[in-house]
C-alpha cells in the first residue's frame, strides 16, 4: 500500500493503526498497561509534527520536530515489547516497526536539513 507524502496524514494513520492493534491483544494486564503508553506515544508523533509545522519560529520548529523523533522512538519501545509478548500477531507488529523506523527516519532528516 502506497504510503500518503503528507506526513500529517501519513502520522495519523499510524497512529489509527496502532489503536487498531492494541484492540486485537488479550486484556492482560501487561497489554494493557503497554498499550496505554504505545497509544500515548503514537499519537505524540502526529501531534507534535502538526505542532512544529505551526512554528513560532526556527527553534520552536526543531524543538518540536525532535519530540516528534523522540515520541517515535518512544514508540517503537512499545511495539518491541509487546510484540514479543505477542507473537500471533507478528504480522501487525512488525508493519507497525517498520512504519515507526520510517516516520524516525523523515524526521530526522528533516531535522538535519533545516539545522544547516
């Protein structure tokens, strides 16, 4: 599936997807917990991408975009872990980590090329 090149789109559905995987685990009280931070941290990259493209000037834009980074970092925590808690669905998982490594990556290219 081709990926959306708004990346405030392309943020939200992330975090739509990662709601949509914390639905299908079993109610242990690990997941749930885990998944609480996992629906935190997904939603805090969109957030504060969204927040940095209404800059309130060259600072506040990077300081934003590396909450964005870090959120996203964040995130992929919480998808390793429960991931290896959750091996059925691997599938999920797994497109979710790539999806996060991705949404770092763009960030932090980002970052990089309006620092210079």
């Amino acid at each position: 599936m081709e990926k959306p090149y708004d990346l405030e789109e392309r943020t939200f559905l992330f975090a739509k997807d990662c709601r949509f995987y914390v639905q299908k685990l079993h109610k242990t009280t690990s997941n749930i917990e885990d998944s609480k931070q996992l629906v935190r941290s997904s939603g805090s990259v969109g957030a504060n991408y969204i927040e940095a493209n209404e800059k309130l000037g060259e600072k506040d834009f990077s300081f934003r975009l590396k909450i964005a980074r870090k959120e996203a970092k964040e995130t992929k925590y919480w998808l390793r872990l429960l991931q290896e808690l959750n091996p059925e669905h691997k599938d999920t998982s797994e497109s979710l980590l790539y999806e996060v490594e991705e949404l770092r990556k763009i960030l932090s290219a980002i970052i990089t090329k309006t620092s210079k």
